[in-house]
C-alpha cells in the first residue's frame, strides 16, 4: 500500500477525475427547507437573527414553497407563529390555526410539494415551554394528548409528515395511536428523536417566538455529552412507531448521525439548525469565509455521516449552486 506505487495526488488531478471517484454527491432533493409562518397577508417579515430568512403570512409562505419547489427541493417543514398563546398552546391544535391554514393552502397550490408539520408547542405557549407546565415543570403525560391532537389536525389539513420535536417521552407512541384512530394511518412521522439542548437554537427562538419565560430546555432535550443515549431515544422512538429518525443539530453531532445510521435501517434526518446558519452568514458577510464554499462543505459532511435529508436554511442557496 505504500509511497511511490500509490499516489493519492493521481486521483486529484482535475475536477472531472475528482468527480469520477467522489463518494458523497450533494442534491437539491436532499433538502428540507423551514418555513416561519405568520398571521395577517403579504407579510414578509427578516428574522434579525438569520439574514436571508423571514416570517411569512401564508400567502407569501406559498409563494416561497414555489421557489422552493421549483428548485428540485422535495420538501418544506413547516413552524407557525400564532397571534395567540396560552398556557396549554390552543392555537397548536385549532383547526384554523396558522400551520393548519399554511398547510391546506401550500398543499392546495403544490400538490407535490412534501408537507412536514414541526409539532411542538413552545411556540404556542405564553410560557414557551414544550409542553403544559404543573408545579414549574414541563408535564410529560398531560402534554401527549396534545401533541396527539395537534398531530391529528396537521393530518386533517393535509401535511404529508408528523415531525414531533417536544422531546416528550411516549410521544411517538401517542401520535402514531392518535393518527391511526383518526384514519391517518399512511402519515408518516419523523420523529426528531436525538434532540439535544441546544445553544445552537438561539436564532429560531427569535425567529419562532419560542425562548422559554424561564428556565430552559435541559430537563427534556438531551444532554450535548451523550451519545450512547441517542441510540437509546432513536431505537425507542422506532419502537413506538418512527418511520424516519432525526438527529439535531447536526455539525457538533456528526459522531451522531453516523453510530445512528450504522445502527439503524430506517432513513436518517439531520438538522443544520438556525445557529449554524447564522454563524456562516455572519462570518461570510464580514468577508471571513466564502459563503457559498463553507456551505457546500458544511452540506457535504453532515451527508457523509450518514443523513439521508438534511433540513437546512440554506436550501435555496445550494440549490441554486449545485
Ligand atoms: C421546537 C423546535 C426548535 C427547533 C426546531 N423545533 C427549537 C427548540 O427546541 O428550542 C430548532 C431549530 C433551529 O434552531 O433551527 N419547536
């Protein structure tokens, strides 16, 4: 195997001989792209925190579906903003709800377009939490029923995918049973099964109106230290019914994406979440990196360790480039 009957340097010799031999190949149908939507009409609103990103009314949330799909991009996942927060996060699960709204209308106008629902409650919620609080914290059983519920209302809207990102325990369980008794036995869910608490979320929760009024995350999102535990959640969650497994986030949990990929023979999500986004852009626009060749490389690993979907604020900028 030694120097000089090997050379590595002979496969690298021009673009078109790299290309013959590279293992890993970026596509725009590798993405899912993240949609805020908002009440009200022709609202297209910049989220400070994530240049390039916007809160839309519905009406403009289709039209970036368009882009999106016109661009080879499979599919959106989508997050609503309500007007409305309360202590249980009614407006989650009401049937006029903005994501339920967003749903019918973006499914109405592209039919093909893959519809995600992010189910979660901390953006409905007056306190931010994930779910129902009792005694200052965050109830693990009282919250299922609504997840369940408002699982069941993205169905009747016509999502395509259950994406459950609460961190709950049995909520996968709770779903799939709450979908199956309401006929919706052939939606899928995309459990975001290794979620872990996160620094890196910073720039959703201004986009999503989420931080939490007090304390944090870390009693039900996982521990940044573990991986072991992943596998643990993500063999759980496919236990109780998950069609497709998630990773978040994604660049410090490469480690992850890969022991969970070798582990398992269902298909593999990982979340290029807000705060790698808004790292890159924030570097690029200061002229420290090169925004689109930091992108394709950033892309281009959480591939290789193993995610088979990426859902990634960057989409319609790859897209375009590849
Ligand atoms: C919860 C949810 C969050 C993200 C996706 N779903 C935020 C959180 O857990 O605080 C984060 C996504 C990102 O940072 O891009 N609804």
């Amino acid at each position: 195997m030694g120097f000089p009957i090997h050379r590595g340097r002979r496969l690298r010799r021009s673009e078109p001989l790299r290309q013959l031999v590279r293992e890993t190949e970026l596509s725009p149908s590798d993405f899912i792209y993240p949609l805020f939507v908002t009440e009200g009409r022709g609202v297209r609103r910049p989220v400070s925190s994530m240049p390039g990103i916007y809160n839309l009314s519905v009406d403009n949330a289709v039209e970036e579906a368009r882009q999106a799909h016109s661009l080879g991009i499979p599919a959106v996942i989508l997050f609503g903003i309500p007007d409305r927060k309360d202590a249980k996060g009614s407006s989650a699960y009401a049937s006029d709800g903005v994501v339920q709204r967003a749903i019918s209308e973006v499914k109405e106008a592209i039919p093909s377009l893959q519809l995600i629902a992010d189910i979660c409650l901390c953006e409905y919620t007056d306190h931010g939490h994930c779910g129902v609080l009792s005694g200052g914290d965050v109830h693990n059983d009282s919250t299922l029923p609504l997840l369940a519920q408002m699982a069941v209302s993205c169905a009747k809207a016509g999502v395509d995918i259950i994406a459950p990102s609460d961190m709950m325990d049995g909520r996968v369980g709770a779903i799939r049973k709450a979908l199956d008794e309401a006929r919706f036995e052939l939606v899928p869910i995309l459990s975001y099964a290794a979620k872990y608490a996160s620094a890196f979320y910073g720039p959703f929760r201004e986009a999503a109106q989420s931080t939490p009024k007090s304390g944090d995350r870390r009693g039900y999102q996982m521990d940044p230290a573990n991986a072991r535990e992943a596998i643990k959640e993500v063999l759980m969650d496919i236990d109780e019914g998950a069609d497709m497994v998630m990773v978040k986030p994604a660049l410090s949990y490469l480690d992850v994406i890969w022991r969970v990929k070798q582990l398992v023979n269902v298909p593999v999500a990982a979340y290029n979440v807000s705060g790698e986004y808004s790292l890159v852009k924030a570097a690029s626009q200061n002229g420290w990196v090169d925004y689109t060749r930091i992108m394709l490389e950033i892309l281009t690993s959480i591939k290789r360790a193993g995610a088979d979907l990426i859902l990634t604020y960057h989409a319609l900028d790859a897209a375009r480039v590849l």
